[in-house]
C-alpha cells in the first residue's frame, strides 16, 4: 500500500512498532500496543470497564473502611466511633464521631484528608452501585 502523496515512500503500516492513525488507529498504537478505536476503545479483547452484574468478589465493610482510616489518623483511637445506617435504595450513611483535637486532623488542611476519605469510599463502592455518605457527627 503507497502513501498518498508519495508513492516511493511505503504506507506506515509495515513499519515496525504498529502504526495506525495519529491516536493507535487500528494497527496499534505507538510501540505496537493499543489499538483500537480513536481514544483507547479496546474492542472485544478487554477493556478498562468491569461488565456489572453478578458476583464480582466479597462486599466492602464501609464501615470498617472508614473505621480504620479514622484510627489510623487519630490521636486517641479508642475515641473514634462509627455509626453506619441504611437509608435504602441502596445508599449508606456513615457518621464519624471522635474526640474534638483529632476532629482537625480528619478534616485536614483545606478538607483535603476527609475529600480524601470520601473519594476512596466512593470508589469502593462503584462495584456494588451504591452510594456511600461520609459525614462527621456533631459533637455541639
């Protein structure tokens, strides 16, 4: 197959390392791997995205999740106490209470530890397709 243009010079699809279009077209992608699609879309060898449906392993224990990230954070971890309820349609509310000194370093510089917190929950909870809330408990 020629290039369009020049027809001395060989199509890139038999050159080494794959070839394809400017994002993996379908010759694969730079150094041969990829393929596919324009942006990574794998086809039918696989994919990025788990089929949902069935058993895919254990449940998460979100509450011992946040039980011990909260422990591990605290100063005085016997303090921390996790209540967990559930709200039905498949969401989950967890309150964190602990002693008010270690309040701060949960929450963290600019909320960043408790974003944190929450993100990892969330992610564990993609599986199951519920939705997880974090709060912390008032203490006032």
């Amino acid at each position: 197959m020629q290039r369009p243009g020049n027809p001395d010079r060989p199509f890139r699809s038999d050159r080494p390392f794959g070839g394809g279009g400017r994002y993996g077209g379908g010759g694969g992608g730079r150094y041969g791997v990829g393929g596919g699609g324009r942006f990574g879309d794998r086809g039918d060898r696989g994919g990025f995205r788990r089929a949902y449906g069935g058993p895919q392993g254990p449940a998460v224990d979100y509450k011992a999740l946040v039980e011990f990230v909260a422990r591990a954070i605290a100063e005085k971890p016997d303090e921390v106490e996790i209540n967990a309820f559930e709200r039905g349609h498949g969401t989950v509310a967890i309150k964190i209470k602990m002693a008010d000194e270690d309040m701060g370093r949960l929450i963290g510089k600019a909320g960043r530890n408790i974003e944190a917190l929450r993100t990892l929950v969330r992610v564990a909870s993609l599986r199951e397709r519920k939705r997880v809330f974090v709060d912390m408990a008032n203490t006032r």
